[in-house]
C-alpha cells in the first residue's frame, strides 16, 4: 500500500459463475462420506459414490479468523442431488460468536436457506438469483439444493463469527427439507 500508488484488487470474480480467483482464495470441498452425519437415510446414503462432492465453498479471509471489525467473503456451490428424498445440504452452524450475523445472496439455481433460532424453531426462504437474506445472530443455517443444477450462494460476514458446528452435529435442525409431491417441504424431525 504505497502512498499514490494504483493496483488493481488482489481478488476478483467470476461474474457468470462467481468463482473467486486470486491468491488468498480458500477452496473448501465437501465429500459426502465427510457429511453422512447430517441426512437422515444412512443406509441410502451408504449406497450412493462417497467420494460426490456436496458442496465446496471458496472464501477470502482477508483478515485473520477472529479480528474483531473485519470481515470474511465467500461464495457456497451446493451441487443437486438427494439421499432419498433429501435434498443435498450444507452441514449447517450457529456462529461460534453467537450473535455475529451476515449476507446471503442467491446467484445461480435455486434452493433453500434453511434457518433455526435457539428455541429450535426452524423455517426456511427461498433461495433464487437475485435473493438476498439477512440471517441475524443466534440463528443456524444451512443452505440446500432443490434443483436440478449447481446453487451459487455469496455470503458476507464479520471475521469474528467463527462457526459452532457441534450443537448442529449432535441436534441437527428441527426439520428436513425433503421432496413432497415433487416439492420441497419442511417436516418435523425428532431429536436423536
Ligand atoms: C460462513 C458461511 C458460509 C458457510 C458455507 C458452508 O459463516 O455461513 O460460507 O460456511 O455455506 O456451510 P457450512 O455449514 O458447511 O459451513
Ligand atoms: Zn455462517
């Protein structure tokens, strides 16, 4: 940062898919043998190639994770797809800064953001391009693939959010978003 000096930006997007390109880009891949835990059907589940990708996320940290006054960037690719009659999903999180909120926005395909405060009530918005979603502090989300081609989703948030994945992992949400009568719905789903 020289004083007079003009670069351009160290990161830039792709704006037909949004793919992230630059140095500091983080590409994140989830497999399905790595997210087996969050759908109901294990035994489908068990069935189906483990080596699918769910979903990846590409992210820029800019900062380092938990500088207080900064904030994080990425873009969530869920792939479509289903274990039964489930749709693929992300794993979901509370942030570990409960009260920390953030950006969604929808830029491809179309989907489901999956929302559940600390009172496990559980609703969801429609994701489609153009869509924007405020999810407050002390809400979980998750992001799901109704589809039949790749859900882009931009996400913003505060470098001090952190993710607490484990109440998510032991819980799981309060309702699946499964396929009724060839629609998404949310029905209710029993504490393990
Ligand atoms: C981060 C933000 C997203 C998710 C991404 C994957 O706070 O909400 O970047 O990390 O959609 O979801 P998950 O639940 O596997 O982190
Ligand atoms: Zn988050």
């Amino acid at each position: 940062m020289k004083h007079l000096h003009i670069s351009r930006s160290i990161v830039e997007l792709g704006l037909g898919d949004y793919s992230m390109k630059g140095d500091p880009i983080i590409n994140q891949f989830r497999l399905l043998k790595e997210i087996a835990g969050i759908f109901h059907n294990r035994k489908l589940l068990s069935e189906m190639s483990q080596e699918t990708i769910a979903y990846s996320v590409q992210s820029w940290l800019p900062v380092a994770e938990g500088t207080p006054g900064g904030l994080f960037f990425g873009v969530s690719t869920i792939h479509p797809g289903k274990v039964g009659d489930e749709y693929f999903m992300t794993k979901g999180h509370f942030h570990a800064q409960s009260d920390r909120a953030e950006f969604y926005w929808g830029i491809q395909g179309n989907g489901m953001l999956i929302l559940m405060d600390r009172d496990r009530n559980t609703w969801a918005e429609e994701v489609s391009p153009g869509s924007l979603h405020y999810i407050g502090g002390e809400i979980a989300h998750r992001l799901a693939n109704t589809g039949d081609e790749n859900l882009i989703v931009g996400a913003c948030w505060p470098s001090d959010a952190g993710h607490d994945y484990e109440e998510i992992a032991a819980n799981g949400f309060s309702a699946r978003l499964v396929e009724v009568d060839g629609k998404p719905a949310l029905v209710e789903n029993k504490l393990k």
